[in-house]
C-alpha cells in the first residue's frame, strides 16, 4: 500500500511525464508541416496508393499522433531524425489514409489551401466528395508576388471541380490584397453550386473594390449563405441579391466612401428574412443617409428577426455629419426582436450627442454591453435608457462614482442595474448628479 506522499509523488511524477510528452507531440506536429510541405512534389508523382494523401494545410491531429506514436518507440524525441525516419512517416500517412476512407468524421471538414498541382486537388475531391457530410472550406489567402499568382490560378481550378460533383457545404475564404484577384474570385464564385455556399468570407488590406460585372447579380443565388464578412472592402454592389438563409452580416474597417447606404441596408434587411446578427464595426456611412424622403426605395424596415446588434465608431474614419446621418437611419429601422446591443465608444466622443435618437427599445429584455472611456458617456446612457436590464463597463474611469451609487464590479468590469432595486433609481441618482444636487 503506498502511502499519501508516495502517491503524490507518483502522480507528480505522471504528470510531468505527460507534460513533457504533449511538449514534444506539439514541437513534433509543427516540423513534421513543414517536412511534409516539402515532400509534396515527390509524394504526388509516385505512382502507388498512398500518393492519393491529402496535404491539408493543417494537419489533422489523428495524423500527428499516429505519427508520433510509431516513432515514440524506437526513437528519443530530442534525437528524431526527420530525414531518416520519412519513409516511415510515409507509410503512416498511408495507413492514416486508408482509415480515414472508411470513417466520414475525420474528412467532415476539408480545409483546401496552398495546392499548386492540379491533379492534387483533383486527387483530394475524388477521395472526400463520395462522403455526403462535411465542409469544404477554400482557404484563398494569396499575395500579389508571381508565385502566389500561380498559386492563385490553380486554386480557381477548384470551383470548376467541386461545383459538379460534391454534396458537401462550401465555405469560401479570401484574403487577399490584388483587387483583380478578388474580382476573379467572385467571378467564379457566381458559377459555384449556390445552394452549398454556406459562408463567405472577403478581406483585403486595401478598401477598393473591382467592378462587379453587369451580370454578375443576375446569376449569383446565395440562397444556402448563413454568413457573410466583408473586411475592408466596399461594400458590395450584389448584396441587395436574396439571402434567405443569411443570419450572420459583419460589415467591418470601411472608408465612408466605400460603407452603405441606408437603402442598401434597408435592402439587404429586406432580403434576409433569418437574419440575427447585424455587426457594422467602425464602416464609414455613405452619405445620404438622412431622414427618408417619398423618393426612397424603402422608406422605413422592420428586421424581427434581428437579435443582435453591434456597432463601432472610429472618429478617424467617420465625420460628425455622417455619424448624425447615420443614427437618424437607425430611427427608422425597427428591431422589436432585438435581445442584445453591443455598443463601443471608446474613439468616439461625438456619439454621445446622438445616443438619445435612437437608444429606445420596445423589449424591457434588451441588454446593452459596451466599451466606453469616459464616465460622462455613462451617466449621458442612463439618462436615455429605461428599458436596458444591464450594461458592462470595460476600462471606464470613474468606477468610484459608482461604487457611491451602489453598483458593484470586478476585474475591471462594472456590472449595472443587477444590484439596485430599479434603474429608475440609477436614473434618479445620475440626475442629481449631473446637476449637482
């Protein structure tokens, strides 16, 4: 029988053998990438079973294990030779390989990035598209060198493969600084099995955006889209197309001359009936954006099904006239489902001015979370909102102010309305204060 210390010192013992195990396994993972990255070339010109191995840009962590495991045996972890030891490595893939042909779970999600061979993708669709689950998520993240251009161009090849031939849900992502890349992408992507295009993803370190052709939203049907993220980049052109299954948007770091209007927004609300989740975060609004005049498209919109909304401002990016434009629009779109509102001020001292305009919702359920830096954006809130249940404060000064009114934080975040008995209290205390009763 041992005793508590000898048991202590065994589990001690374990638990720094595991540590040092998962150490290796990971140190193990991250050079065996780039092994393998460098055997691809050889490895796809052999003619024998195991060429038909599907590099993924991650590799999956059954395959490092496997891997892993076969060497552990024989071999220290500090004394690995890689060259050495790659047939046998090979061999595992294989072995992996065959298994995962006879198990749809560990090919439900097929990540397709950096391929520069055309009978590589080919080999990679023939071996998961007969598995009816499962994503494919076209990684697109290329550079306007010429080697990423070739890059590119094979990668296109893979819309012409997957668009006839797979079941499977199509999760596009591209990221990329060439403006006629992208342009090229959404071209294909016009021509992609819409009904599995699940989620789109365009980001760009530049806010231009190539011309969408005049036929483009004529043959473009996203009717499978869930989510849509656009990344500084214009806003685009085709969105007004219907998205009955979108339920995320996320508009994000957009010059004003490249935001929306608040008819393409009203459209784009108009056409997503699913839609829950509304981020525009630090866009600049494209003016007009005023009041709604009989000569508007769409006047007013109601969105029930929206659940949330989140907004940033950036006053480097937005000017006073276009952010009191651009609350004068939120009057008019009504949101009774709406069930959170995320809120961040922190660069922006102007929003106070406006928060009255549009700071009133139908729902008492309604919870407002937000970042704000001044104790004055606070009180300026309170005074406005009586049907918010909770606010959170993160890196506001000031918190002594509320520690006198009764409101309790920690860690940095301040939590109102959950510990007073009303917040027509909170609201009554404020008032006083900000006339200094």
């Amino acid at each position: 029988m041992l005793t508590v210390q000898e048991q202590f010192e065994l589990g001690r013992i374990k638990v720094i053998a595991s540590e040092v195990v998962d150490a290796a396994l990971n140190k193990f993972a991250k050079r065996l990438q780039t092994l393998l990255q460098s055997m691809l070339a050889e490895l796809f010109d052999l003619e024998s079973d195991w060429a038909q191995f599907s590099p993924f840009h991650k590799l999956p962590n059954e395959l490092c294990s496997a891997i892993f495991q076969a060497l552990l045996a024989s071999s220290s972890p500090a004394s690995w030779d890689f060259r050495q030891d790659r047939t046998r490595i090979l061999l595992v893939c294989k072995y992996w390989h065959q298994l995962a042909l006879n198990d749809p779970l560990l090919w439900s999600t097929v990540t397709i990035s950096h391929i520069t061979s055309h009978s590589t993708l080919e080999r990679i669709i023939n071996v998961t598209s007969g598995q009816s689950l499962g994503v494919y998520i076209l990684d697109l993240r290329v550079t306007d060198s010429l080697d990423s251009a070739l890059d590119f161009s094979t990668m296109l090849n893979l819309f012409d493969l997957i668009a006839p031939t797979s079941n499977r849900w199509i999760e596009l992502v591209v990221v990329t600084p060439s403006v006629h890349v992208r342009a090229h992408v959404l071209d294909k992507a016009r021509d992609l099995p819409c009904s599995r295009l699940r989620s789109m993803t365009i980001q760009g370190p530049v806010t231009c955006f190539y011309p969408v052709p005049a036929d483009f939203t004529g043959k473009l049907r996203l009717t499978a889209l869930r989510r849509l993220v656009l990344h500084r980049v214009v806003f685009p052109l085709w969105i007004p197309v219907p998205m009955p299954n979108l339920e995320v948007l996320s508009i994000s770091d957009a010059i004003p001359s490249n935001g929306p209007t608040r008819n393409q927004l009203y459209s784009l609300l108009a056409n997503s009936p699913r839609l829950t989740t509304l981020e525009l975060l630090r866009i600049g609004i494209r003016l007009p954006w005023g009041e709604p005049t009989a000569s508007d498209s769409v006047a007013e919109i109601s969105a029930p099904s929206v659940t949330t909304l989140a907004l940033a401002f950036d006053a480097r990016m937005i000017s006073s006239i276009a952010l009191h434009s651009f609350f004068e629009a939120l009057r008019f779109m009504s949101l009774p489902g709406l069930r959170h509102f995320d809120l961040d001020l922190r660069t922006d001292e102007d929003a106070r001015t406006y928060l009255s305009h549009f700071l009133t919702f139908p729902s008492p359920s309604v919870s407002l979370s937000g970042m704000f830096s001044d104790m004055e954006t606070v009180i300026t809130l309170y005074l406005h909102l009586g049907t918010v249940n909770s606010l959170d404060l993160v890196g506001c000064e000031g918190k002594e102010v509320l520690e006198c009114l009764g409101v309790r934080h920690s860690n940095g975040t301040t939590q109102l309305g959950t510990v007073l008995p009303s917040l027509q209290r909170l609201r009554a205390c404020l008032t006083e204060l900000v006339e200094g009763r």
